[in-house]
C-alpha cells in the first residue's frame, strides 16, 4: 500500500509499541529526528533501523543539522558546525571563499547523517532577513541579499548532495521579513507584494529544482491577509507552485507549531487543501501523530509523483578523504569549531 502524506515525528530513544505499531499501520512518507531521539551514533542507527522496519527501506529519514543554533546532533558524538551567517561573512571577504567553505561544511554534515541512515536534511535556508525581524531565522540565514543567500544555499545543496542526503529548501516563501517566531506565534509581513517578489520570493527562485521544500507559516497580507503560506491555496498555487516555480515535494513547516489555529486535525487537512504534498507534525505526542494519520490520505496523483521524484534524486556518496577535509574546513572557519 501507498504511504500516507506525512512525516512524523517520535517521543524518545527508542520506539515503543505503540509507536512500532503507528508506524507501521499508519504508514507515514517519513520520519523526522530530534534532540530527544538522539544520543550516540550506535542508539540513532539502531533507531533508524527500528523504525525503517516498520516503514520500508526507501522511507526518508529527517534531521534538521543546519549548525550553529539548530543543530540536532551534537558534541562530543558530531562535530559543532558554525551557523549559515558565518558563511556570508566569508563570503563577503572573498565570495569564491565563501561558497567554498559552505558547501564542504554541507558535505561534512553529510557524512556525519548518511551513515546513520539520516537520508534529509532540513538545508538549506533562503529566508533573506531585513531589520526589525524576529530573531528566530537570525544568524541562521546566510545574507541579506538575494544573490547572496542564493549563491550559498546553492552550494549547501550541493554539498549535501555530493554526500548522498537530499535537501530541503526553506521557508518557501520567506520567513525572513517575519516580526515573531512561528514555533510561538503567527508572523505577519505588510510588506508590498513587489518588494515581496524583489527579494523574499526572488531567493528561492534559483533554487527551484530542489527536491524538497518546506512551507513558511507567515502571512503575507498583500497577497493573502488572513491564511498563512501553510495554509493558503493562494499563496502555494499563484507564489510557490507559480511565480517561484517550485515543483518538488512541499511540506508544511511543523503543524504542531504555535502559528498555527485550529486542531491538529484541522491544521492537516487545511495544509493539505492549500496544496501542501505532505504535512510535518514533530511532537512525537501519539494522540496528535495519530490524529494526523486519521486525515493525511494515501500519496496520489501529483504529490505521489513528487514523493518519487525525490527519492530518485538521491545519489550515492561521492568519495572523500575525511580526514583531510575536516582539516580544510576548520582552516576556512579559522579554527572556530571543533571538528
């Protein structure tokens, strides 16, 4: 049988019955990780292989390793990576550098994921943040510019992909103009829908073609004042799907987040009505995870083929001397981390 449209998440280190059970009735497309299922490499692999018991060996399994604040897996187990704003701060010395330095740091993080049997990573960001906005995308981003943040983004899904773990492009269409963090609150951007398309949405254009993207819960009231992106058919079909392009699998951003009203079944079946492919629900509560199956349908029609496209786009990893390449990383970072 089909899967189902979502990705979910787990409580602990370990599965319980229940959750092999969920797993395996439910049939979620994934399985998204978090500091709470994670403490050494011999505990995630075994976690992993646990659960792809249960859902198949081709499920997608994600993180979200960007570095700096949101890093799942950590040290002493994984190496520290810098956050994406150290990147374009090399990157504005000498922008050759800059790119260089983030798409080796993307290809280390993939060598630390695929052996564990980490297949995503939730990379890279395109959000283009602006003054006044929330701190929560911040240090994440990597510039203040579209080219910028494309040139960089680009080469982060390079190097992820040259180490055999699919990217996820994010916060389509632009978490970076947001006034409040979505994980608390609902974000509203007034922000007039050609300087919208001039630099929040133009950065994720170039990047198209990823495979994945995750949607942003913010409102962008001169195109749609009432629905955030998650949950607007306006803003998937006629900015996503259209004016950006994009044509991979879109999935919500977390449907458990606080920008989000309504009950986590309602959330569900509102993303999925917009025309998100999949929804994302993290929590690892049982009673939501399995709400979510109650309303997520059999992958069907566009959003199957999307699903398949992604999982064809994944390569094996190219060959690398680790040794050496950690050696090369920390000269670019200047020493500042520990690898």
């Amino acid at each position: 049988m089909a899967p189902r449209a979502f990705i979910t998440g787990i409580s602990d280190l370990t599965l319980t019955a229940d959750e092999r059970a969920f797993l395996r009735e439910a049939r979620p497309w994934g399985l998204i990780l978090f500091k709470r299922n994670i403490q050494d490499k011999d505990q995630v692999s075994d976690l992993i292989a646990e659960a792809l018991h249960e859902l198949g060996a081709d499920a997608p399994v994600l993180v979200d390793q960007e570095g700096g604040r949101v890093q799942r897996l950590c040290p002493p187990h994984w190496p520290a990576y810098p956050s994406g704003a150290a990147y374009g701060r090399i990157y504005d010395r000498d922008p050759v550098a800059g790119v260089a330095a983030a798409r080796l740091g993307a290809r280390l993080i993939a060598a630390d994921l695929l052996p564990l049997g980490i297949n995503v990573d939730c990379l890279p960001l395109a959000d283009v943040p602006v003054g006044g906005a929330d701190a929560v995308i911040g240090d994440r981003a990597y510039g203040d510019t579209p080219d910028k943040v494309v040139a960089i983004a680009t080469a982060v899904a390079e190097g992820l992909t040259e180490g055999g773990v699919l990217p996820v492009l994010k916060h389509i269409p632009g978490h970076g103009r947001a006034s409040a963090d979505s994980h608390l609150t609902l974000p509203v951007v007034d922000a007039s829908r050609a300087t919208l398309e001039a630099v929040d949405f133009a950065a994720f254009r170039p990047l198209k073609n990823l495979p994945l993207g995750m949607t942003a819960h913010v409102v962008f009231t001169a195109l749609d004042p009432v629905l955030p992106a998650t949950t607007s058919a306006t803003m998937i079909g006629q900015v996503i799907r259209r004016f950006i392009g994009f044509d991979g699998l879109l999935m919500s951003d977390d449907i458990s987040m606080g920008a989000l009203s309504g009950s986590i079944g309602e959330r569900c079946r509102a993303a999925l009505a917009a025309g998100c492919d999949v929804v994302l629900h993290c929590n690892g509560n049982l009673d939501e995870m399995q709400a979510v199956a109650a309303e997520a349908p059999e992958l069907s029609g566009a959003a199957a083929r999307r699903a398949a496209a992604a999982l064809a786009a994944r390569t094996p990893a190219a060959d690398i001397d680790l040794g050496a390449a950690r050696r090369d990383f920390a000269a670019m970072m200047q020493g500042q981390f520990a690898l």
